[in-house]
C-alpha cells in the first residue's frame, strides 16, 4: 500500500529540496503533505565543481534556508583563450561549495521545518493512476497527486514522461589537487577555453576539502555535433584534462577522477505531462557553461508556487513549460541555449577574442552569476562587441 502525499518530489538535491521549501512558504498547510525521495544516504557525495552564485543563496536566504557548510567566497572570474587571458572583480559574486556538505545541510533544513525528507529510497518506476502517480522505491511506494522530477541527468521521471536523454548532453571530469604556481588568486573561478580541440573549456575553481586549501580542477566537453580540428569521433576527456595537468606538474593518475555527464536545456520538450512535472538538471541546466546549483534553486522557488497554485485549481500542472519559459530562469536559459554555436561553432576565435580583449565582458558574466544590477556602460561595450560577432557570423555564412 502506497504512503499518500499531495506532492512526492523525487531528487533530494538542490532543485528537489528547494522546491519544497517554495511550496510550503506558498502553501503552509501543505507541510505534512509533502514527501522527498532521495536515493543516496546523507551525506551522499554529488559530484559538481561546487560554484553557486549569489542567485542561489538570495533565494535560500529568502527561504530561511542558508546552509552554513566550509566554502571559498569568490569576488570574480578570469577567462583564458587562445588569445590571451582577462580578469575582473565585482564584489561578492558567490562561493564555491561541495555538495557532500551543502545537500546535507540543506536537507536537515528543510527537515527542520517539518517537511518529510527520506534519505537511501532510490526510485525505481513511476505508476500513473487516474488521479496521480505512484514512485516506486526500494524502500516502499509514494503516492501524490503530482510527482516532481528533481532526480538529475539519469531521471526516472524524465523518462516515464517519455523523453530521451536530451539535445545537448556533456562528459565531465573533475578532481581536487593541491595548488600549483600558475593558479590565479583564490577570490577567482577560473576557466579556460584555450584549447579549440573540443566544445567546452578547462577550470579551476579554489576549494576547502576537510579543512584544506585544495582547486578543483576539471574539463566540460558538451556534445554539440560541431568537428574541431582534427577531431573523429569521440572526445578523450581523460586524456585532454591529463596533458593539461601534466603541463602544471600534476598527474591525473594521483587523484580521484570523478567523471559525470550534465544535460542543457532542450526548449522544444515538455516539462510537464500528466502529474508528472521536471525541475532542474532532469529538465535542463544551461549548455553552454553547465553551470546548474543556482539555476537548480531558482527552478525550485519557481515551482513551489506554481504547484501551489496547481493544487488549487488555479492553473493547471500543464503550465508549468510556459510558465518557466516567461521567468527570468527561462529567458536566461533560451538565450544560452541558442548562443551553444555561437560559442562552440565558427565564432568562436571572434567571442574568445571579445572576452580576453574586454574585461567589461568579463566584468557583466561576474555581475549575471552574483545576481549584481548590470552596468550600462559595461552593457553597451558588451553589445557593440556581441553585435561584431554576430555581423561576422552571419557574412560567413552567407558567403
């Protein structure tokens, strides 16, 4: 016999667990109705290059929900092309966590203010009914009259809904070593996009690991079907990030290699169908950079009202695609999916130019991922370059 909940979200991360805190602050009476299913054990490692704008922890404030876990406080960004390399510092802009620590307590949080959070239920099916759905877990069944899919790149959710691993997949490997001379200050996340061989870019990133100073290091190689120079087939991430180590004296070999793939956004797929209903990476993170703890938190405050209002009978479940696509999350993440070829196809030498010639450019991607106003005049530098780029594109694609 299936546990009875209004809502049974299934992905107790970032997205699952914030989208309860969303809809009980919309709702209050909602509070012993809904259920979270998490698959891993607190504290359960997750693996993520650990940076979360100052979006995400707006939003948590505003939820009285600030995880207070070791991080690094970040105040800027450098970018290296090709090309050159430019840095810009703007304030407070975010910190870089890890998620074995952050999950857990953003999940005792929520457990604080009395929401059922139920830690090692994996979820192994979906069983529509008439008025609902039933997960089925290791654990035991839960029913809800809406099922929510937080449950990340392998959703199960996603796939009762009957969609496919997405358009725009990436691999991703990442691993923490000590610091090396050439690492930029620890105020910085960095990352370089020098090596035009693949659709992505290297990083560094500062972090704490029990108490130490460590970088995290990594490569992101999205899968875009764009040929790079003498590229066939596959793309060795392995092997790319181990030279690009081997030339800091590091070797891959002597960490923990922490491989995971991302999924961007696809615009043309329903988020929603039946009771069933998909918030962050299971219905998809920016492409472009994969960058997916506070875009994660937003779908979640966005959700919590909206199934609020569902369960009323204000709007209907339905919705819920056309209601992201009109949030500033959904404005945000159309605008990056339509840049993955200018940015990974033919324009790239012309944005990587932009970005290591104008730290204006750099100054308003620091400014977007700390949620900080924006700068006309950056703004305006910004676009005359973007509009370059834009010019030169369209003329060599109508040569």
């Amino acid at each position: 016999m299936a546990e009875r909940a209004e809502i049974v979200i299934v992905g107790g991360g970032p997205a699952g667990l914030t989208t309860a805190l969303a809809l009980v602050r919309a709702d209050p009476r909602l509070k012993d109705r809904v259920v979270v299913l998490e698959k891993g054990k607190y504290p359960r490692d997750k693996y993520c290059a650990g940076a979360i704008g100052a979006r995400g922890e707006k939003i948590l404030e505003g939820l009285g929900a600030s995880p207070d876990v070791p991080s690094v406080p970040i105040s800027g960004m450098s970018f290296r092309g090709a090309m050159g390399e430019q840095s810009a510092r703007v304030g407070n802009i975010g910190r870089v966590i890890r998620r074995i620590e952050f999950d857990h307590a953003l999940a005792r949080v929520v457990q604080a203010k009395g929401i059922r959070v139920v830690d090692g239920s994996p979820a192994e099916s979906i069983e529509l009914e008439g008025d609902g759905a039933t997960v089925v877990t290791s654990s035991g069944s839960y029913g809800g009259r809406i099922v929510v899919g937080a449950d990340g790149v392998g959703s199960v959710v996603r796939k009762a809904m009957g969609l496919g691993p997405g358009a725009y997949r990436a691999q991703v490997l990442e691993l923490d070593t000590e610091p090396v001379a050439g690492d930029r200050p620890r105020d910085l996340v960095h990352f370089d996009a020098s090596d035009r061989g693949f659709s992505g870019y290297y990083w560094d990133f500062p972090t704490k690991v029990d108490g130490r100073d460590l970088v995290c290091r990594g490569i992101y190689h999205l899968k875009t079907g764009v040929k790079h120079g003498s590229e066939r087939g596959e793309i060795d991430i392995h092997e790319r990030l181990g030279a690009r180590l081997e030339g800091m004296g590091l070797s891959i070999d002597h960490y923990k290699n922490k491989r995971f793939a991302e999924r961007g956004l696809a615009e043309d797929e329903p988020l929603a169908e039946g009771p069933l209903a998909l918030v962050g990476e299971a219905a998809g993170i920016d492409p472009v950079t994969g960058e997916g703890i506070a875009q994660a938190i937003e779908y979640g405050a966005l959700a919590g009202p909206f199934l609020a209002d569902a369960l009323r009978g204000r709007t209907s479940l339905d919705q819920w695609s056309s209601s992201l696509w009109r949030s500033r999350l959904g404005i945000d993440l159309r605008i990056r999916r339509r840049l993955v070829e200018t940015f990974f196809g033919p324009s790239r030498p012309a944005v990587e130019r932009m970005l290591v010639t104008s730290p204006a450019a750099v100054r308003a991607g620091c400014r977007h991922f700390g949620a900080i106003a924006a700068d006309m005049g950056d703004l305006a530098e910004v676009g005359v370059g973007a509009a370059g780029v834009f010019f030169r594109s369209f003329m060599r694609g109508s040569a």
